[in-house]
C-alpha cells in the first residue's frame, strides 16, 4: 500500500504531503486543488511507467498541460526550474521510497527529463543519470553494494501498482453505451466504457453474487431493479437510432408491467450506472491496485451517495488482493458513509492559503467531532457549518 505521498511545486502544490490509508476520500472547493493532487500521482506513475509524455499522461486520466502551466507559479515568487514527487511504501526499518526530480525543459517542444531515485529505509541505494522518456537509453546505476540487487528489482511490485494508477472520471454517455471511451483500460475505461463487459465478469445470477457481495445488497440500494443481466442489444429495449455496444445491461424494473418492464442503460437511472461503475473497481480481479475516482457520488441521490459510499467501502476493505483508493466529492452526504474511527478509511480538507497554495489536512476523529456527534450532528453537517474545513468561502 502506498503509504505517502510527497509534491513539490507541481501545479498548485507547492509543499503537499499526504499520509494515506486504504481509502482516502478529499473534500474542498472547486479549483483548491484535489484533481491537481490526484494528477501529481499520475504524473509520477508515468514516470515510474517510462512515459511522462502526453499519451502516458492521458492513459491514466492526467489532462496533458502545457510546460509552463505544470511547475508551481505563484506571484511573487520564484518560478520553480524542476519540481519533484515522492511516493513511500511501509514506515521505519521497512520503508520504501522512490522520487522523480523533473527538469522543466526550457522550451515546449522539449521532452520532461527526470531523475529517479530509489530510497530503502531512508537511504539512497541508487545514483542515475538523468533519463530522458522516448529515448533508447536506460537509466545507468552506480552502486547496487548495499541493496545486493538492482533497485528496480526491490521496487518492482512497487512499480508496477504505482505505474497502473489511473484517475477514473465516468460520464453518462459513455456509461449509457452511446459514446465511446477514448481510454480503454482494464476492467473499464477511465470514462466508464466496458462496464457491461466488467459487470458480466462478476455476474453470477445463479449464486445471487456480483463477485463477492451478495446481489440483494445491491439491488436494496437501486429498490426500483429486480433484476440485472448482461445480454446483447435488441430492438425490444434498445431504439434502433441509438449506437450501442456489444453488449448491453438491462434493468428489470419491479414497478413496471411484465413484458414491458425491462431497461437498457440508455433509459435507465445514470445514478445505477456510476454505482456499478465504483463496485466494479471495488471488486473486479483485473482492477488497479492503485485508483482515484473523481466525484464518487456523481448522479447519485445524497442517501444513495452514503449508502454506495458505505457498500464501496466495505467491499475495498475486504479486497483481496489489497487495493488503493483516492476519492473526491462534493456531496456532504458521503462522508456519513465513512467510518473514521477506521484508520484504513481517511478524511482529507483541501484548501488554498492566502498565497494560492494548496493544503491538504487529514481530519482526525478529534475529541471534538465525536463530541459533536453525540450531540446529533454528523460528518456532513459539521462539514456544510465549516468545521470540518474544505468549504469555500461564499455566502
């Protein structure tokens, strides 16, 4: 599990660090920060991939920016000429590090060059040369006396999780099926393309199993669906002037009157779609170990954002293999869903200082906001009142 994240001077982030559980859920206002933070991530999982250029940026959800809008540039201060992301593994004697230190290349056309450096327990175990992505040179090692092996090979699981990271940013079109995903990945695109195919992986109506959750805690929080099965598109459900893919999920409303009672994702509940869309990385084998999903609650009612929230959970916690999530919402109603004292399940403020500088602070179970709790007030109402942080400043 990645355990800490460090950044320096990328985009808004001048000085982060962020000390992560299994699921890390990070609240703010719009533009304080919280996609940047999650965009640092994937710009370090391109490096550790071998491709900080803009397709490796793309394949996991990173928006390809301009050089010069990448390094930190705050007014009146010095503009950065590198900027450098850390990600840590285990804590004390058994800790991991690795860190990207990334020249700002001094014209647009100019490919990022960086430098890797490989930390065991707090001390160095590598010395590259400068690598620079597209060319045929590798990295060139002066000492491995310490380690006894090639760095790489000690980080290589590492690396491997850290470079399959990808920032999942659903829409309803492609969820629906009528658009495509221009980022195809395993199980689903980072917009949501192949959730039939995903959802068909873990199907098991005979078992009344969507992989290891049981069916009806599904179907308890979408009450309208009395069944779900993955089947190829026909005329019956599915308009023949709408483009659909080639397999479909269809909805059996319990409401509606037999034979005229099953749904398409074209004319289902788009809120049923990106819950699929969240226990599908939740529960999937081929999921990354390491994700980010933006807007967990995205079409959801408030109540079934916490109780989808509160399902996600408890289906990452009991993951196997292990998995990783970093999760940004809007609706207060989410954090009702998790379970703080958990120190697995973690709280995040995001915010900017006077200087524009993002912050991030985790927001511990506190003495304080269990006493606030006792008195009736939950996560989502100290968070609308501001004490929790991560509120804009409006009126």
């Amino acid at each position: 599990m990645l355990t800490r994240i460090e950044v320096q001077d990328f985009k808004s982030l001048q000085d982060v660090s962020v000390d992560l559980g299994l699921i890390n859920v990070f609240i703010g206002a719009n533009g304080s920060g919280k996609t940047n933070l999650l965009e640092a991530i994937g710009f370090l999982s391109a490096v550790a991939g071998g491709r900080p250029d803009d397709q490796g940026m793309l394949r996991r959800g990173v928006r390809p920016a301009p050089v010069r809008l990448v390094p930190s540039s705050s007014a009146g201060r010095k503009e950065p000429d590198q900027f450098v992301l850390s990600a840590s593994w285990g804590q004390g004697q058994e800790s991991l590090r690795y860190t990207a230190e990334v020249a700002v290349p001094l014209g647009s056309d100019q490919p990022w060059r960086y430098k890797p450096r490989y930390f065991q327990n707090d001390t160095e175990i590598t010395g590259p040369e400068v690598f620079v992505h597209g060319s045929q040179k590798q990295p060139v090692f002066s000492s491995w006396e310490e380690s006894g092996s090639p760095p790489r090979e000690i980080f290589r699981e590492k690396l491997s999780d850290l470079g399959d990271y990808g920032v999942f940013a659903p829409t309803t079109p492609v969820l629906r099926g009528t658009e495509t995903d221009m980022t195809q990945r395993r199980p689903v695109g980072l917009a949501g393309g192949q959730l039939p195919e995903a959802v068909d992986k873990l199907l098991d109506v005979r078992k009344g199993k969507l992989g290891t959750l049981d069916l009806d805690d599904l179907l308890e929080l979408l009450d309208w669906v009395d069944k779900i099965a993955i089947v190829p598109p026909s005329g019956e459900i599915v308009s023949p002037s709408v483009p659909t893919t080639r397999n479909i999920i269809r909805f059996t409303d319990r409401w509606m009157r037999e034979g005229r009672n099953q749904l398409s994702a074209h004319d289902a509940s788009e809120g049923a779609l990106y819950l699929l869309f969240a226990l599908v990385l939740a529960l999937h084998p081929q999921s990354p170990r390491l994700f980010a999903i933006e807007h967990l609650d995205q079409a959801m009612h408030p109540r079934l954002a916490r109780a989808a929230t509160r399902l996600f959970c408890q289906q990452m916690l009991g993951a196997t293999p292990e998995r990783q999530a970093l999760l940004t919402t809007h609706n207060p109603l989410v954090l009702d869903g998790l379970d703080l004292r958990d120190d697995r399940i973690r709280l995040f403020a995001v915010e900017r200082d006077r200087q524009g500088a993002t912050k991030v602070n985790r927001i511990p179970v506190s003495d304080e906001v269990l006493q606030a709790t006792q008195e009736g007030l939950s996560l989502s109402n100290l968070w609308v009142m501001g004490r929790l942080g991560g509120v804009p400043d409006l009126f």
